[in-house]
C-alpha cells in the first residue's frame, strides 16, 4: 500500500503536566490540589515521592523551552495547574499564577511553538474536594466552566490548541474504582456518577469555547487503549466488543455523539450504577462538538470471556518489575489476557504500534473527526552514562514505529492534526515516582529526590529533531 506524507503543517509535539514537571508547589499563591494531599498518605506513591519540586519546570521553563526550540518542536502540550489561577478553586484571580503562564505560553511563541493547553489534568483544587466532594457534585460544573473561561479570556489569540479533560476514563477509573489516585474511593457507582458530571463539565465548557467564538480548536484527551478478542471463538469476540463498549466507546461516544452506548448503558442499568441523567442534560451532551479527539495512545488490550469466577479490577504494576501486574476484568463479561505477539515494558505496558494504526481507523469510521496525538511514548529505565549521555534505543524504536502506524493510518484516510510524544523531559510519574523516564530530555532526578535536575539530550531527542526536519518522510 502506498504511503502518504505527513500534511505540510503537521504538529510534531511533546507533551507534559503541571503536577509532573512544575514542582514550586506553594509558591506565588498557589493553592493545594488532591495531589498535593494524596501523596503525603503513606503508602499511596513508590517510595513516597511527589511533585513538590517535580522537576522544576516552574523555574526551568526557559532553558527547557530553549532545548525545544533547537529541537525543532512545533507544539509544546502543558496543562494548567488550577491552584494557581484559583488557589480555592473559585473566588479571586491569584495574578502570579496568570503570569506565569503568560510568561510560559509568550516564550513559546517567540520560539516558534505552537502553545497546546490543557486546562484540566488532574490537579484538582482541594478546596472543591472537601467543599462539596469534588467531581461528585454538579457544582463543579460552573466552577470548572469559570475557571477555563478565566484561561480562554487571558490567551485568546495566543492558544489555539485546547484540551479540556485529560483523560476523564483514567482519572475517574483510578480516583473512583481502583483507589488508586485521589480520592481513593472503590465504588462503580459512584465512578459512573462522576463520570457523568465531567462529561457534562466538558460539554459546558466546549460549548463556552464556542460561544465566545474563541480562535482555534477544542478537543477532549482520551486514554484509548483498542480492544482485541484473543481469538475467534464468538464467546470473546462478543467479550472484546463489550470491552470496547465499557472501557472505550462509553467515553468517546459521549464527546462525539452525547449518547452513551446502549449494551453498556443497559449492562450499567441491571447493575444499578448507571448514572442519573437529568432533564436538559442529553441537550447539553448532544450540542457540545469538540473539533478535535485528542487520542492518548500506550497500547492494547485483548480480552476474552470471562465466566463468573470472581476476576475483578485487578492491580496495576507499580514496581517497575515485569509480571506484576494482576488481570482485570468484569465477571461475566470479559477479562484482560496476555497477547502473545507482543513485547511489554518492564511496567506490564503491551507495545503495540500496529494498534494505534487499528485504533485510529475505528475512531476515523465511528466518528469521521480529525484526531490529535496528544500523548505517546515509553515510560523506561535510562542510563546516564559517563559522558552524560544516554542511549535509548529502546525508546527511538518505538517511537518511530509509532510514527510510522501514524503514517499508514494517514494513508488508510485518518486525518491526524499531530503528535505529541509522552513526555518532553523526564518527570513524576504519578505512581511510579522518577524512575520510570518517558523525556527527550533526560533530568537528573531521582527516587530519592535529590538530584541535581539538570538536562541531558538523550539520543532519541536527535533522532526526534531530523524527523521533524524530514517531516516524518523517513519513517
Ligand atoms: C505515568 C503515566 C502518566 C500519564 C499521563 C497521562 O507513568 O504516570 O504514564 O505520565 O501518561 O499523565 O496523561
């Protein structure tokens, strides 16, 4: 099959968090955020590590924007921490908070970057949490809409890429079921509740964006992980299908058509977890119309039937050694197997380029829209050496392979605004503290948290520069 080039003004981009860079965690009147509370509970981080000084971008940003400049990236992906527009959530503008992302998004400009923001990447302010329990109340929904108008007026005309909600599935699914991230809760009732507020949330605000006639784009981020059966016994085909509905199509069917999916709104009905939905909301879901899916793509999932034995949610591999990862799944339905023709990350993570060429034309035919990247890369061990550099082959590996699924299914008719890799520099892997590296740029930081934090190139950030200068021609 013939190949087709990268379009002419193709985003080639990196990507990062507040939380996970920013550190400066009380400074300039910033508020706390759940993150900042959940990480003192003992025992909920590796080695208790946290983001108080991250890798600190927050004072860093211009030598870390100068090693993007010479990189050649075209588009730099943050989030905004909401603590430090409204350290209470609501309220008064904290002006320091706004300046420095001014001062942020300003020195993109001047070096020829495209500033790409999120406006919600975990970061909740505490306050919201113990005033009224966070994304379980509907009153989240002005506070957030408040919030991200506060944004879309300051950088109108400067930002004219916008994420609302960064992956809504992951941190509801980890917040609510796995009490694995703040607030720590297990209870599918409640989760599928929260869901339902953040999805009205987004609407609200991709509707908000749209009212103001803001210039540029507006799209939800969403942790995509395509669904395969193990094989073709109906009994796991119809198990793959189901994991797709549950785990996929529930969230990406709401942000594009305002409709949830029927077998597992039904599925959810019998289980009574299904969320409450009130009279006005499926006008508000159905009018909101992100003008982009931000797609973040890791790997894949193969599932197959599931009978009634008890498999539940599993347990994620936090340790950074293989094979610690548990199944998941739903009695009944499906459960999460193995796939035998892949590699995994010494994280359990399944490498699976072939399957962001396969998730990206499932998206294409459901939904015809045009699909941001916004996230993807290789949370790995490096190794500095004795001349500060680092050799990961590793991580160029699948990279390029990544790009090149990207580039098949560009040809297969996909229309892909851009790529930002997961993550700029090395950071605070919220879980796994600073030994799982995912950067072009290495920093000097670790489990311990008394590195130095200063900044290596790593091989893969020369090799990411000639793709962006060959525009992808090469992959
Ligand atoms: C980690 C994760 C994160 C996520 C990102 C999601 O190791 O903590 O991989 O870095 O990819 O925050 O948007």
């Amino acid at each position: 099959k013939k190949l087709a080039s990268f379009p002419k003004d193709f985003l080639w981009g990196s990507a990062s968090a507040a939380y996970q860079v920013e550190g400066a965690w009380q400074e300039d009147g910033k508020g706390v955020s759940v993150w900042d509370e959940f990480v003192r509970i003992p025992g909920k981080t590796f080695k208790a590590t946290n983001g108080d000084m991250a890798v600190d971008h927050y004072h860093r940003y211009k030598e870390d924007i100068a090693l993007m400049k010479e990189q050649g990236l075209k588009t730099y992906r943050f989030s905004v921490a909401w603590t430090r527009i409204f350290p209470n959530g609501r309220g008064e503008v904290n002006q320091k908070g706004l300046e420095f992302y001014h001062d942020l998004i300003d020195e993109l400009i001047k070096n020829d970057i495209e500033p790409m923001l999120t406006l919600y990447h975990w970061d909740l302010p505490q306050a919201l949490q113990d005033e009224y329990g966070g994304w379980e109340s509907r009153k989240i929904i002005d506070d957030f809409t408040n919030y991200a108008t506060t944004l879309f007026e300051a950088f109108r005309g400067k930002v004219h890429y916008w994420v609302s909600l960064n992956e809504q599935n992951v941190f509801t699914s980890l917040g609510y079921m796995l009490a694995a991230h703040p607030p720590g809760v297990q209870d599918p009732k409640r989760m599928y509740a929260v869901n339902h507020i953040a999805f009205l949330a987004n609407a609200t605000v991709i509707n908000k964006f749209h009212e103001m006639n803001m210039p540029g784009k507006i799209g939800p981020s969403f942790a995509y992980t395509p669904n395969y059966s193990i094989d073709s016994n109906p009994k796991n085909v119809l198990a793959a299908e189901d994991a797709e509905d549950l785990m996929a199509n529930y969230w990406m069917d709401v942000y594009m058509w305002g409709k949830y999916p029927i077998a597992a709104r039904n599925y959810l009905l019998e289980q009574g977890w299904a969320p409450e939905i009130e009279e006005g909301d499926q006008e508000l879901l159905e009018s909101a119309k992100p003008d982009f899916l931000g797609i973040n793509y890791y790997q894949t999932a193969t599932n197959m039937f599931n009978p009634l034995d008890g498999v539940g949610m599993g347990k994620m591999n936090t340790t950074g050694k293989k094979g610690t990862s548990e199944e998941s799944g739903i009695p009944g339905m499906y459960k999460k197997v193995d796939n035998p023709f892949v590699n995994r990350t010494n994280w359990d993570w399944e490498i699976d380029p072939e399957g962001l060429r396969i998730g990206l034309r499932r998206i294409t035919s459901r939904y015809r829209i045009p699909v941001m990247i916004t996230e993807n890369g290789l949370g790995e061990y490096d190794k500095l050496t004795e001349n500060n550099e680092i050799h990961d082959e590793y991580r160029i590996e699948y990279l390029s392979n990544h790009v090149h699924a990207i580039r098949e299914a560009i040809s297969d008719g996909a229309t892909v605004l851009g790529y930002c890799t997961w993550s700029y520099t090395d950071l605070l892997s919220w879980l796994n503290g600073y030994q799982k590296r995912y950067g072009f740029v290495y920093v000097d930081q670790d489990e311990n948290q008394d590195g130095s934090l200063a900044r290596y190139k790593k091989d893969s950030y020369y090799w990411y520069q000639k793709v962006i200068q060959e525009n992808g021609e090469n992959s």
